[in-house]
C-alpha cells in the first residue's frame, strides 16, 4: 500500500507542479526493395529507381560486371546498397532521434563494421558505386544474423535543418559480408521479396506535452485521499 501511495502521490505532484506530461509521437516509414526488374540482377547500370526505398548494386572486378541486384547490406567489393525516404513531411519537426532498423540473414560474418554515408538524395537512385555529393560517414558494429538498429538521429536531423525533402543513405562495408537478400528462390521459381529485410525508418518526436482535464484531476485527487484513509484505518486496526 506504501508503495501505492507513494506512486500516486508522486504522480500527483507531477500533474499539479507540471501541468502536463511528455508525450512522444513514433513514426515508421517502411523502405522496400524499388528495383524494379524481375530475375536476381539487372545489367542495366543506366536503369533509375524513384521514391522511397533502396536498391542494391552488384560489381565483380575481375569481369568488370555490374548490375542492380535484389540485395540489401553490403559487402568489402561486391555489393553496395544505397536508399532514400522522402521527409517532406518532417519539415520543421524536432527530432528525438532516429534509428535504421534491418535484418540480417544471408552474409556470412556474425559480427563486424558497417559504414553508412549520408548524401544529398533527389528522390531517384541509380547505380553509383560511390555516394554522390556525400555529408558524411559514420562506422556501426552490426550483427551479420539478426535484427540490427543504428542510430541515425544526427544525419537526419541535420537534412530536416536544412529544409531537404529526402534522406539519403549509402551503405558500405569495409572488411565484413552483411546482407540480406531480398528474393527466394527454391530451384524453380524466383519470388522478389521486397520486405524480407525488413527495413525501416523509425523516428520519434515531441509532441505537444498532454494537460489533465480539470474534471480530471478533481476526480483523482479524492480517490487519491480515499486511498491514504484505507490506509490509515488499516494501520490503526493492527494496533
């Protein structure tokens, strides 16, 4: 009971020396595969991708190959990754912070570095082995099998700042291989996927704080009296 009381009346104080309480908004912003092209890779390098989501590039040196491939996560010269969310939206909001959110399921190390550059996206992507018109990088430990959240808050703050429409960003990987791929293919039938790493942007604001209702509070405050006499009464009838 002591510890019910004491709960209450804490809240209590908050509501009448505050007058209101914090409340914070969440937003997820789902980031699908967009490479539009049926079959694991598309040779067409000229090919551009519009809107919200990622496309993954493909590069063999020793052939000199490239292409798009249905591929999130990067690896040390293979493949690449690049995605775009549109945050129009977002415009004059404060931001809390911001997390990259993936799963891992198909490279073949367990733990190691990511790199993610943010760059200046124009709501099209095409294939561009490095970050064009790059504002930074920032090196992540990431876990190769499993669900992995990277603290993206500076870089996207800081495109909300300037009044940008979209938040890019371009995913290398320096030694390890990370990845998920974004299809299944059982032998016979190839099925993209475009959600199967689960990609997303996770953004979390402040809202405006919520006042209680007087009504409100003028009810909480006679149960909260009601609740200490209990009290009270039950300590004097153990005496």
């Amino acid at each position: 009971m002591k510890s019910v009381l004491s709960r209450l009346g804490i809240l209590t104080l908050l509501l009448i020396a505050g007058g209101a309480l914090p409340v914070q908004a969440q937003t997820v912003i789902p980031v699908l595969d967009i490479g539009a092209f049926d079959g694991y890779d598309n040779p067409d390098t000229g090919a551009e991708y519009s809107g919200t989501g990622f496309v993954g590039m493909f590069y063999e040196p020793t052939f000199g190959a490239q292409s798009f491939v249905h591929l999130f996560g990067a690896e040390p010269v293979s493949s690449r990754t690049a995605l775009q969310v549109d945050i129009s939206g977002l415009s004059g909001m404060t931001i809390n912070n911001a997390f990259l959110m993936f799963d891992l399921f198909d490279g073949s190390d367990t733990t190691g570095t990511m790199n993610l550059t943010s760059f200046d996206a124009d709501g099209t992507l095409g294939y561009d082995w490095n970050p064009i018109s790059p504002l930074g990088t920032t090196s992540y430990t990431v876990a190769g099998s499993g669900a992995n959240d990277l603290d993206v808050t500076t870089f996207l703050r800081d495109r909300v700042a300037s009044g940008e429409s979209w938040f890019g960003l371009y995913l290398q990987d320096p030694s390890d291989h990370f990845f998920t791929y974004t299809f299944t293919d059982d032998g016979t039938t190839f099925q993209v996927e475009p959600d199967r790493a689960q990609v997303r942007l996770e953004i979390n604001r402040p809202t405006a704080p919520v006042v209680p209702e007087p009504g409100a509070l003028a009810l909480f405050l006679p149960g909260l009296a009601a609740l200490g006499f209990a009290a009270r009464r039950r300590r004097t009838i153990k005496l």
